[in-house]
C-alpha cells in the first residue's frame, strides 16, 4: 500500500461518515452521532497509518538497488545520518537498518 492508497481509505471513511450524519445534505446532527462516526474514522486512519508504515519500510537492501550503490554505502551513509537527523532506524543487535520512503533521497550519496 502506498501513501496514496492510505489517504483514499480514510477520506472515503470519511465521506461515508457525512454522508450517513447528513443524508439530505447539510443539517445538524447529535453530539453522540459525530462522536461515533469520529472516532469510528479515527481508528481506521489509525489502523491503516500503520499498515501503510509498516509495508512501505524500505531494507539496506532496498535502499541500495535504488541508489545503485552497495548496502555496505547504505549503512555508512544511514550510520552518519541517523544521529544528527533521525534518518532510518537501526534494528537493535543486528546490522540491518529500515528506512521510511521519504528519506531514500536524503541517502542518496553525493556525486564526486
């Protein structure tokens, strides 16, 4: 699931809730009613927030196909990055690191 993915599932959560307190359009509707269907699209959003997290981690391995550089480079350039911007994440007791989406062009070495 990408980002996008995500987003469509909660705003059609969404569109469906106004659509169920506001059958004939705008109106008022009670205080409970809006709560349920509130909390109802919060933990759909809650829910595939961390779905779409957690399938869109990217591995050393991942990472360095799309940079065209080894995973070993990966791994230097995560080590050098994590401390002073919080890029990726290192999986305590291993030498494997998981990167969210958005960072894989702050990993991108710099051309010589």
């Amino acid at each position: 699931m990408d980002r996008i993915a995500h987003e469509q599932i909660v705003n059609n959560r969404i569109d469906s809730a106004i659509d169920t307190m506001f059958p004939h359009g705008a109106g008022q509707a009670h205080h409970t009613r809006v709560r349920h269907w509130l909390e109802d699209v919060a933990q759909v959003a809650f829910r595939e927030g961390g779905s779409y997290a957690t399938r869109s981690l990217l591995t050393v391995e991942d990472v360095a196909a799309v940079l065209g550089v080894t995973p070993r480079r990966v791994r230097a350039i995560a080590k050098n990055l994590h401390e002073p911007f919080g890029i990726g994440w290192h999986v305590p007791g291993t030498n494997q690191w998981l990167f969210r989406p958005e960072e894989l062009e702050t990993l991108r070495p710099d051309e010589l």
